[in-house]
C-alpha cells in the first residue's frame, strides 16, 4: 500500500528511487523558477517514469502559470494533478482543469482560524486541498520554506475535498502533526532535506516511514 504522503521538489533520481521504495503516495516536480527546487518539464519527464510505473501519482506543482508553461508540462510530463500554489482564482482552476485534463490541487495559506473559510470556494473545483503555512509578507516562495501553523487550527476541519497537511513537517515532528490536525495525508519538501532544493533520501524514508506509523494502512 503506498503511504498518503506527498514529496515535492524532487530533483535527482536518487530522491526519486527513495520516494518510491519508501512507499510516497504522490511525487511532487516543481516549476516556480524563484525556487531551488524547480526543475524543466523534461527532467521533471525523465525523473517521473520509474515512480509512474511503480503506481506513484504525479504532481505538477505550479504558482500563477501562464498557458504556454501549462501546455508545455501537460504535453512532456502529463501529469495525474496540477497543484495550484498562487493566487490563482476558481475560474482559472477550472480553466487549467479543462486545458490538462488532470486533477487538481488547490494549495491555501494559513495563519489563523479564518483563513480555512477559503476552503468552500474550492469544493466543486479541486480533487484536493493542501493547508500550508501563510508565508511572511515580501517572501520570495509560496511554499517550501520551512514553516509551520498551529496544527490545533484544522483538528476539526472537514471539507469536501481529501486534504494534506503541509509546512514545516520533517520525520520528528510529523507524526504529532498527523494526530494533533486529524490531517489524513501529509506533504513535505523541505523537511526532508539537506540544504535548499537537495533532498536526502535517509530523510525521504524517516519521513515516510513516520507517517506509515501514524497512518497505518488497512
């Protein structure tokens, strides 16, 4: 069974192989090109091929894509889910969702109670939702930086789409992050690294291991 875990901002084949023998559920490929961990659709391509075979879903992380950087990764990488990381609005989701024909992933920033009000707008648009920590005012990246929120926010959210956990997660504290939020899935980048954008595969298999112990598959 494969762990409901997401690792994003895989670069190498090494991290790869330690996603997927690890068990990680989806493999997320970054294209925001301020990030240390964007990659080409190409090598995204290349990179994905051993996971899709082993039954891995693949994710296209994207922040306010235009059209031609869209169609370039739908036509090389084809992936199962477009992870919406800006401030793309419903309309434009839905128009990506009709341009790729893959699934999408709607990522929120959160700081407090009221930001989760945003989850409604994406109920009948989004396959899945990702809650991940608001970045600080100016910064750079919308996701990846290490952060995290009060878990105890979201221990009774229940949307309408499947959600993962996101921000600041890492193999010591993921397990208590899973129990205090009642998360069902969690998301990780730069907790299972070694410096910015270089992913350790010890840290990949701690991570996904600590997750299959809080999650344990039927």
């Amino acid at each position: 069974m494969r762990v409901p875990a997401k690792i994003c901002g895989l670069s190498t084949p090494e991290a790869v192989e330690a996603a997927v023998r690890g068990g990680a559920g989806w493999l997320g490929f970054n294209f925001f090109a301020p990030s240390p961990r964007c990659v080409d659709p190409e090598a995204a391509a290349r990179l994905a091929t051993p996971a899709r075979a082993a039954g891995v879903r693949i994710c296209a992380i994207t922040v306010d894509a235009g059209d031609d950087l869209i169609d370039r990764i739908t036509r090389t990488l084809a992936p199962d889910f477009v992870q919406l990381h800006g401030k793309e609005p419903p309309a434009r989701a839905q128009a990506l969702a009709d341009r790729t024909g893959a699934g999408l992933i709607r990522a929120l920033p959160v700081g407090d109670a009221a930001d989760l009000d945003a989850a409604r707008d994406w109920s009948g648009v989004v396959d899945h939702l990702l809650l991940d920590a608001r970045p600080p005012k100016g910064a750079a990246l919308t996701g990846g930086l290490g952060m995290a929120f009060d878990w105890s926010l979201v221990k009774d959210f229940r949307p309408a789409r499947p959600w993962f956990l996101a921000g600041g997660l890492d193999p010591w504290n993921v397990a208590e992050a899973l129990q205090v939020s009642g998360a069902p899935m969690a998301d990780v980048s730069s907790g299972v690294e070694r410096g910015p954008g270089l992913k350790d595969a010890t840290l990949i298999s701690a991570f996904l291991d600590a997750v299959r112990r809080a999650r344990p598959q039927a």
